[in-house]
C-alpha cells in the first residue's frame, strides 16, 4: 500500500514520459533495433566467412611454407590462432548488439503497452550496453597505455 | 494534464537509477570520443606531408592536382560526423542527468530527443557503409 502511494507520488511530482518523450523514444528504439539488426547479421557473416575461410587461410600457408616443413605446424596454429581471436571479438560486439536490441524491443512494448516494468527493463538493458562499452573502452585504453609504454622502454633500450 | 500523468509511463526510481547509469558511461564514452578525435587530428596536421607521400605510392597518379585537398577534406568530413555522434551522445547524457536531478521534464525530453538523434544519425551511416558495400560488390 505504502509503495502504491509512493509510486502515485513519483507520477504527480516527478518525471513521466509524456507525449514528447513517448516520440523521442519511439524513434530511438525503432533506430536502435534496425542497427541491432544490420549488427546480428553483419557478425553472421563475419562468422560464417571465418570459419569457412579457415581452411582456405591454412592451404595457403600451407602453400608458402611448403619447403619449410619446421614453420608450417606453426603457420597452422597461427591460423587457428587468428581465427579463434576474431570470433571472441565477434562475440563481444554480438552481446553490445543483443543489449541494444533488448532495450529496442523492450521499449517498443513498454510504449505500447503501457507497461512500466518493461521500461524499466528496457532502460536497464540500455544501462547494461553503456557499461559494457564503457568496460571494453577502458581495457582498450589500458592497452593503448601498454604499447605505448612498450614502444617507448623498447626506444630508450635501443 | 494531471489526469493523463496518472496513467503515463512513470520514470520511477528503478528507471531513475538506471538512466543516471546510462548518463555516467555514456559521458565517459563521448569525453573518450572527443579526445580520440583531437588526438587523430593532432597527428593528422603534425604528418600530413608524410601520409600524402606514402599514399602517392600506393595509388599512382595520387601526387597531382589537389591530392592533399581531397585526403583533407575527407578527413574532416569523418572528423565532423564522428564529432557530432558523440556531441549528441554528450548533450544526451548531460540532459539526461539534469533533468532526473532537478527533476525537469523539459530537460528530461531534450535529453531523449538527443539519445535519438544519436541512434538515428548511427542507423543512416550504418545505412550508407551497406549501400557503400553492395556498390563495391557488383
């Protein structure tokens, strides 16, 4: 009873989304879905042609390293290497993107269906897809730092 | 008015929360943007007559008429559409925040009209980068 009143409270004093924010909104979601979209299936692909392309990579180094039968155990590990990279990148962007569609989704419903717990749902997925981003920024810029610092020790050595 | 804001979508102190999250890491994300902008354009200017004579290499026929006019003003065009991405993504950010603090819903909705002027400004380039690959294909 006591939280129904609060909620009543927060209506009349605080915040809603009105006629203007329900626009706004509306059109952010139906954006942020068609780009969650193009995502999924731009990873798709990229997907795909990894692991299809995997055999034709190893052939050709294969190929190169035919007369150099030390390297090329080694350029076939490389190869496995480099694709097994590429797709956990392309897992980390796949869950930035289903974040991304969550929120659209759910805001879409919320709007129409005046459901309150959806929003909240769906802000809390636009919440999680900002951190996640904001995460991988910092250990990109972490590494940034670290090369840098490399390259900069490696110089002074020299 | 009243009436209706009964009935509204009500931005509680769950939705409250989570968009001052939103607002925090999306500061952070367009502050990074802008500084990784500056510093692209830094080494752009500092290397210009290098990145030119590199590229008159690769692509014959690079090093005459106004080459460094057209690298340049491709240049800026990317630098502007980055800069206005994450000008939105700041002013949405900041609105936002605002606008939950003082609890102003005239802030409050500019701060969404910027969030989707982001999603929309990301959803047209997302458009030209495919029409721009189907063109390459065929």
């Amino acid at each position: 009873m006591e939280e129904q009143s609060q909620i009543q409270d927060t209506g009349l004093f605080g915040l809603s989304i009105d006629t203007t924010g329900r626009a706004h909104l509306t059109e952010a979601a139906r954006w942020a879905r068609f780009l969650a979209i193009v995502g999924f299936i731009f990873i798709a692909l990229v997907a795909v042609s990894l692991i299809a392309g995997g055999s034709f990579f190893a052939s050709m180094f294969g190929r190169v390293n035919q007369y150099n039968e030390v390297g090329s155990g080694l350029a076939t590990g490389m190869t496995i290497a480099l694709i097994v990279y590429y797709l956990c990148i392309a897992l980390l962007v796949f869950f930035a993107y289903l974040f991304l569609y969550r929120f659209a989704v759910n805001m879409k419903l919320a709007l129409q269906g005046n459901s309150q717990e959806l929003l909240n749902r769906s802000f809390q997925n636009l919440k999680i897809l900002y951190r996640y981003w904001g995460i991988l920024t910092i250990i990109g810029l972490v590494f940034f730092a670290l090369f840098v610092v490399i390259i900069l020790l490696g110089r002074a050595s020299m | 008015m009243d009436d209706q804001s009964i009935l509204e979508l009500q931005v509680d102190q769950t939705a409250s929360k989570n968009l001052s999250e939103v607002s925090r890491w999306a500061k952070f994300l367009s502050i990074t943007g802008f500084v990784f902008m500056g510093c692209m354009l830094i080494v752009f200017i500092a290397m210009r007559s290098q990145i030119a004579s590199t590229l008159s290499q690769v692509i014959p026929g690079f090093a005459d008429v106004n080459s460094l006019g057209v690298l340049v003003a491709f240049f800026i065009i990317i630098a502007g559409i980055v800069f206005l991405l994450m000008y939105f993504l700041f002013r949405g950010s900041i609105l936002i925040k605002k606008g939950i603090e003082t609890k102003s819903q005239d802030m409050f909705n500019n701060g969404l009209a910027s969030l989707k002027a982001y999603f929309m400004m990301y959803g047209i380039l997302a458009i030209i980068a495919l029409i721009s690959n189907f063109v390459s294909i065929f």
